[in-house]
C-alpha cells in the first residue's frame, strides 16, 4: 500500500515539473524532531528530492534562523505567535 501511494507521489511530481511546475518539499515545525532515520515519511521526502532535484525547505529550521523559537501550545500545534512568525516566513 504505502509502495503504492509512493509511486503515485511520484508519478504527479513527475507530470507537475513536465508542466513546468516548480515544487519543493516542505517540512513543517513538529515538536519531536523527525529524521530520515526516525520517519518513514522524512525519508520518502528526502528520496524525492533527491529523485527529483527538488528543493527541501525546513520551517523550522528558518524561524530559528530568523531568531524564533517555535512553541507549541499542545505539543503538536504552533502557538498563536510561533503560527504568525512561521506564515511571515512562508
């Protein structure tokens, strides 16, 4: 099943970039910090990005940049102002 979605990811990033579409890959704030080798989905990102010469841009990664510290207000949704500072960015 999962080989499956994947092919299928694959095959619409194809068709998207034959049409000159530009697409990068962004990864969302999460308050566990995911890697390639913790999450299967991390992974498939980083396998497309390479597959594809596909950008990979990290939100959290850039508000700490920008001097932001993100803070969620449950642990897994941004607070009202880390939700402010990550659109800017966007």
């Amino acid at each position: 099943m999962i080989g499956a979605i994947q092919n299928k990811l694959r095959a619409q990033v194809q068709a998207l970039q034959e049409r000159g579409c530009r697409i990068a890959i962004l990864r969302l704030p999460a308050s566990h910090r995911f890697t390639a080798a913790n999450d299967t989905g991390y992974a498939f990102g980083d396998d497309l990005a390479r597959e594809f010469k596909l950008p990979v841009f990290d939100l959290d990664d850039e508000c700490a940049r920008r001097g932001h510290t993100v803070k969620y207000s449950d642990g897994m949704h941004l607070s009202p102002q880390s939700a402010r500072e990550a659109a800017k960015v966007l």
